[in-house]
C-alpha cells in the first residue's frame, strides 16, 4: 500500500475518491496539511502528517474517519463490505476493545449480514454509533455481540443525521410546543376558539401556497378537516397514508392506492427540457423500502426524540422519498403536524401553523430543500423522450437517500416553529383581543349593522386608522361622518395605543 502525502485526502474523503464512490460531494474533506492540530476551515479539514494515516488501508481510513470526522452512514455503508477482512480480523485480534474496530465489525456484519470468523471476544464498555456530543440521538439499541449502541435517528436501514449545533441547541432549550400550550391555556376561551379557527384556516392557506396554489372552498374544507386528524390516535401506516393523499388530491381520476410505482421527477417552471428537472426521488422499490422505515422511525420514536425534530426529519424526508405522484408536499406537512399532535404536548385541537410562517420564509424552505435535491440531482441523468416524457438513470444506489444530513432542514422547522408561536399566533391573538375592544366601545354608543362594522373596523385597521373616503362615501347613505370619526377614534386606541386619528 502507498503512503500519502501533503495534499492528499484522508478519512471520508479519501474513501469518496480511492473507491469512486457514487454520492454527493462532502461537505467539508480531510487533507493532510502543513498544520500542527486538527484545523476546520472553510474549505475543509486540515489534516498534520502525524495525525492522519500513512497509508491507502480502506480500515485506517475508516477509523481515522470516525474518530476525527464523526459518523457518515452513506460513505460507511459503501465503503465497509470493501475492507480487508484479514486486517480488519487482525486488528480485532490485537485490540478487541477498540471501539472504532468495533464499530467497523458491527457495520460490516450488519450491512453485508455475513458473520466474521477468527475474531475474539469483544470486551469494553458500550460505543456509540453517534457521539451524543455531536449528534442529536434517537434511542439505542443495543448489540451485545460487538458491544456497540446503535442510537441513530431510525435504523440502519434508513437514518437521518441531526449534527448538535449551537443555533438547534439554543432552539430545542426554549421547549417550544409547551409554549404553544401554555399559551393556548391562558387565553380567554372565546378568543381562543376564533384563533384557532384562523389557525386552521391560515395553516391550509400556507401549505396551498407553498405549492403556489390558491385552493377552492372545498379543498379547504378539506385539508383543515384533515389537519384535525393530525390527534387522532392511529399509527401512521401505508393505508393510511393513500387514505389522507385521496383526500388531500381531489381529482376522481388521480386517486391512489399504494405508493407509486413509476418513476418521478420535480421540474422547475418555464425552463425546458432535461435541465428544468430539478429532483429525481428514489427509485419505486426503493422508495417503497425507505417508506416503510421512515414510518417505522415516525410510529416508534415519538417518546423519545424531541417531537419538532421528528417532524422535520419526517416531513422533509417524505418529500425527497416523494412516495406519491403528486399531493407529497401537502401530506409532509400532515406528517409535521401528526407528529406534534402524537407527542402529547398539545392537547386534542390545538395546532401550531408553521405553514404560516413556512410561507413568510419561502426563499429559506427552498434552500432547505435544494441543500438536498441539488446534490442528488447531479447524479442522475435525464433524457428527454419527447415534450411530456424524459428518462432518468443513475449507477448510484440508494444510499444517498437513505443516510441524509437533516441539520439545515431541523433548523430550519425550529426557527418557524418559534415564528408561528411568537409572531403568528401572538399576533392574532392580540388582533382579537384589539378587534374585540373598538367593537364594544361603537356597538355600545351608536347602532349599526352586524356586518358594517366588523368591516369598517377591519378596514379601517388596514389602512393605519383611517375610514378612507371610499368607504365613507360608500356607507354613508346609512352612517352619520360622525360615526366614522369615531370608529378612527375606537381603532386607533385598540390597535395603535390611542393615536388620534389624521384629518381627512
């Protein structure tokens, strides 16, 4: 085996390049350098010459990688069947209580399921897969046979990564959902019935917009009625998972009855041909496999990972599954809201609308998702058949879809989390509250029509305490100026801290 020298790739990169694996680019590579520590740059990990291995031994770069770069399930899983079994059984001989080597012989015997021989019994204490300093962690499960714990976000069969950054840490620490409903609880029950019915409402809004569509009465009707069975205590299943796409696609011809069995593909409006598709999701079986798990990972660890997380490793991992040929971004926001609802934490009916504040940051949702797609995208190819039709192929297995980076996209749901909390249902709470108070004050002095004043106090409010001429004009074959003035005067003390009003 050759050595290496300055400028050479180590750890993950070097596995990436030595064995021409097939997956999007690291984000950050290992080179040795002219360094005397461990230094994380911009552009990547430098490496001194005394730390990093001198040689091309898949194993060392194995350990090497996990020691110094963390855990990367999609470069392991190709990367492990393709060790030297004799040096992998000969180190083992030689330090059976290496938590790297045994991390290395558990990965091999369960991505391969072919026992090693000629290995000797397995001492230390339990390893993890993770370390919890630098991963959020599902819960572990244990093998007593390589003494490891397997605490991933899922399985190994389908595991998304959570790195443990300062900004999720930050987030996670101000317990969100029990804001949301100790919120709820000290609003005025009258108050908090018509909040949540604008929640509802604004939440079906969102999510039809995020798509940029601007849905009919009847598919609203539908989606908030789907939104409220978010509580229901079912497990979330393939059945029920066409059940809730039947509903949210009302087209009679575009039901369905399992997930997909053709091939898909997102394509970017207005540009044409083979570069105007921007995501190709899994393969059918593929993606028929990964579903199962990803629900496994939905149904089996609501108790025990932060339920705002679970909901965004779900909802943005069904979409890059995309199981469905159409109606998989609505449902992934179902999945988010389920798996609040589930967690306990907010009681049957209340809901927090991240649709809401999803849409107010449409530009960082999109880069959330094409942190993804982009890097998934360039490895396939796409010809196009004719106007309608194109045909994607890739040599890439599965595995990039299977062991993701989820940070950027858990961040992401963290900060509209807190937004639809803090700006949004506050918001209109405190609109209620102000809307509530001009009402009394003018349906206490004057007589007008039910609906002529809630609109006058609406637009009023809208136009910055002002009943504009337009209005006056238009209602004033039934209301006196002076009423007017004093709706500016009832505003503009409800919503604007007793402002006068300006003259017209």
């Amino acid at each position: 085996m050759g050595s290496l020298k300055r400028g050479d790739a180590v750890g993950y990169a070097f596995l990436m390049s030595h064995l021409g694996l097939l997956l999007p680019a690291l984000p950050l590579e290992a080179r040795i350098s002219p360094v005397t520590a461990i230094t994380t740059t911009t552009d990547g990990l430098l490496i001194p010459t005394s730390v990093a291995p001198n040689t091309e031994s898949i194993l060392a770069h194995i350990q090497f990688a996990l020691k110094h770069e963390g855990t990367n399930l999609a470069v392991l899983r190709l990367a492990v069947p393709r060790m030297d079994l004799e040096e992998l059984q000969q180190a083992l001989r030689d330090s059976p209580n290496s938590g790297y080597l045994r991390i290395a012989g558990y990965l091999y015997e369960e991505f391969t399921q072919t026992p090693l021989a000629n290995i000797p019994e397995i001492g230390g204490g339990y390893v993890d897969i993770f370390n919890p300093h630098q991963y959020f962690t599902g819960k572990a499960v244990k093998n007593t046979r390589w003494r490891v714990n397997f605490n991933g976000i899922g399985s190994l069969e389908y595991c998304p990564v959570v790195r443990r950054t300062m900004e999720i840490s930050a987030l996670k620490s101000q317990n969100i959902l029990e804001k949301v409903a100790a919120f709820y609880d000290n609003s005025d029950p009258i108050i908090l019935d018509r909040a949540l019915s604008w929640a509802y409402l604004s939440e079906t809004e969102g999510s039809f917009a995020l798509e940029r569509e601007v849905p009919q009465e009847d598919k609203k009707t539908i989606f908030i009625g789907l939104l409220r069975q978010a509580h229901h205590p079912r497990k979330m299943s393939e059945d029920y998972l066409v059940e809730l796409r039947n509903s949210a696609v009302t087209n009679p011809y575009d039901q369905a009855t399992q997930y997909r069995t053709e091939q898909n593909w997102l394509r970017s409006g207005g540009i044409r041909g083979p570069a105007g598709v921007s995501y190709i999701p899994p393969k059918p079986n593929d993606a028929a496999r990964m579903m199962d798990h990803l629900l496994a990972l939905l149904n089996s660890q609501l108790e025990d990972i932060d339920p705002i997380m679970l909901g965004a490793v779900v909802s943005f991992g069904f979409v890059f599954i995309h199981p469905f040929m159409d109606g998989n971004g609505r449902l992934s926001r179902f999945l988010m809201h389920y798996a609040l609802c589930q967690s306990g934490l907010l009681k049957k009916g209340l809901m927090l609308p991240i649709s809401v504040a999803m849409k107010r940051s449409q530009q960082d949702y999109l880069a959330a998702l094409q942190g993804f797609s982009r890097p998934t995208r360039a490895l396939w190819r796409v010809n196009m058949l004719d106007a309608e039709t194109y045909e994607c192929e890739t040599e890439a297995d599965d595995t990039m879809y299977r062991y993701w980076d989820a940070t950027d996209c858990v961040h992401f749901i963290y900060q509209m989390a807190l937004s639809a909390l803090e700006r949004d249902l506050a918001a209109e709470t405190q609109y209620l509250v102000a809307f509530d108070t001009a009402y009394r004050m003018i349906n206490e002095a004057y007589d007008l029509r039910n609906n002529d004043l809630t609109n006058l106090i609406m637009w009023c409010e809208q136009t910055h305490g002002q009943v504009s001429r337009k209005r006056r004009t238009q209602l004033g074959h039934l209301y006196s100026q002076e009423i007017f003035d004093a709706i500016e005067i009832a505003v503009k003390k409800a919503f604007h801290k007793g402002k006068t009003p300006e003259a017209h």
